[in-house]
C-alpha cells in the first residue's frame, strides 16, 4: 500500500512535470505581485523577475531530470531480440 501512495509523488512523464511547472508559475507570479504590492518601484519588479526566472530553472531542472531518468531505465533494460529473446 505504500508503494501505491509513494508512487503518487514520483513524476514520471513531461505531461506530469508541465502540470507541476505550471503550478509552480502561478505560485510564483501571485508572489511576485504581492512582491510589486509590498516594494513598490524597481526593487518590486525585481523580486517579481526573480520569482518567475525560478520556475524557468526549476522548470528546465525537472525535464533534464526526467531525460536522464527515462535514458538511465532504457539502458538497463536488455535489448531485446525478434522473438523476444536477447541477442547473442
């Protein structure tokens, strides 16, 4: 049973890390503008540049993740012959 709720918090596919990092954008665009609210001028629009440039490494950190994640599994797996045995 905890393997079925663990495997909950695993993301597996580039569909499940653009639902996270489109989650993670508006997060960080309400903080921003709240950040514009409580420091008005330039320092406002900095914290609000700084919370949006986050989610673009974050969001660049997870796909790389994935990449490796998927690359690293194909290779363990045996290439498999036509008949479904491996080559010798």
């Amino acid at each position: 049973m905890w393997t079925r709720i663990k495997r909950l918090f695993v993301i597996k596919t580039r569909f499940e890390a653009s639902l996270i990092i489109y989650a993670l954008g508006l997060g960080a665009i309400e903080r921003g503008l709240h950040y514009r609210v409580d420091y008005p001028g330039i320092g406002g629009w900095l914290l609000l540049l700084a919370c949006t440039g986050s989610v673009f490494l974050a969001g660049a950190k997870i796909f790389d993740c994935i990449r490796y994640e998927n690359d690293r599994g194909a290779e363990a797996q045996p290439a498999l012959g036509v008949n479904g045995n491996t080559p010798s």
